[in-house]
C-alpha cells in the first residue's frame, strides 16, 4: 500500500517477520487503543513494527533507500492494520494511521487536516463522537 510518497521495500522484508513484532511503549499502546475508540474501529487489531530505513524507498528521490518513514498496511478483510516506522511514533503519527483505517478512501491531504484538527483536541472537549465531526466520511 502506498502510504504518502514513500513505499515499503517489500523485497527487504522477511515475509515471516509478522511474528516478530516489537512491543511498543504503553503509551503507545494506550494512545492506539484511545483513538481507536475514538474512531469506532474497536474491534480491529492494529500492531507495530519498528523497520530500518534501509526498508523505505523514496520514488520522488530516484528511488533511494534510507529514508524515514511511518506508515500502516491494512487488511480489512482480517481487520487488521500494522504502523510500520522508523522512529519513535508520535500521537499525531497513530492518528493519522487511524484515520487511513477508518476513511480509506479519504485523500492524504483531509487525512493530513483532520490528523491537525484532532491533534488540537486539548484546546476545545470533541468528545468520543467523530462522525459528528467528521460526518461518516
């Protein structure tokens, strides 16, 4: 899945890695589980994967390696989505993600609004109801 302007080297990958997943932080783990709620997509299952930049290709820089990257492949069909990153990830950066998983088809520039809207939430209460906000869709 093309996540921004950057892609997976998938050929890097070792195709039983999935079992290896790191266990992030539990603040992490906490922000994941607060926006899923938040976003009504409770019942999928979101994991971390800690990847080297030597993994991330950028197609805009003639296709070179080492490059940071955050990014989620999901697989609706089993409700699951893995935050694949090269760094340490940031609220914002597991907002984003959610929101590629609740509102597929939304394009990376509302995904990239909404993410900036929502990171604001401290200076006014939204409350558990995104669909109110962001109106199914």
């Amino acid at each position: 899945m093309n996540v921004g302007e950057f892609y997976l080297n998938l050929m890097a990958k070792d195709s039983n890695k999935i079992n290896s997943l790191d266990v992030t932080h539990s603040n992490t783990l906490d922000l994941i589980q607060y926006w899923k709620s938040f976003l009504g997509i409770n019942e999928w299952e979101i994991l971390c994967e800690s990847i080297s930049e030597m993994q991330v290709v950028d197609a805009l820089d003639n296709n070179t390696f080492g490059h940071e990257f955050v990014g989620i492949s999901i697989n609706f069909k089993l409700k699951q989505g893995i935050i694949h990153h090269t760094r340490n990830l940031e609220e914002d950066d597991i907002i984003h993600e959610l929101l590629h998983v609740r509102y597929p088809k939304w394009s990376e520039q509302k995904v990239n609004l909404i993410t900036n809207l929502l990171r604001q939430r401290p200076i006014f209460d939204i409350g558990p109801h995104p669909n109110i906000l962001l109106a199914n869709g």
